[in-house]
C-alpha cells in the first residue's frame, strides 16, 4: 500500500495491485506482476524495443 501512496485499504484498487503466482492471477483475474511490467515497458519503449530486450536477456 505505500509504494501505490495509498495508506488505507479503501484507497485501494484491483489496478493497485498484481498476483504474485500464476495460480492467484487465474483464480482472481488480476495480472500477474510480470505482466503488469510488460504493459509497462511496452509502454515506455514500444513493442520492438521489448523484444530486443527480451532477446538480449535470453543469450545470457
């Protein structure tokens, strides 16, 4: 809750927060933190840029 600066659960929203597991994002339709990053990134640099990222990660 602090990191999203909201300090009381009424604040709080499904956009607010990301399931941990692939089980909890099934089980509660909320995207899992991983995929929250990618929207992000997509975002911000684009799709290309994403998959050159991806790409380079992946040869370490």
């Amino acid at each position: 809750m602090a990191g999203a600066r909201k300090f009381a659960t009424p604040y709080i929203t499904r956009d607010d927060i990301a399931a941990l597991t692939p089980e909890a994002s099934r089980v509660s339709g909320i995207p899992q933190v991983s995929e929250v990053d990618r929207e992000e990134v997509d975002h911000i640099l684009g799709e290309r840029e994403r998959e050159e990222v991806e790409r380079i990660l992946q040869a370490r």
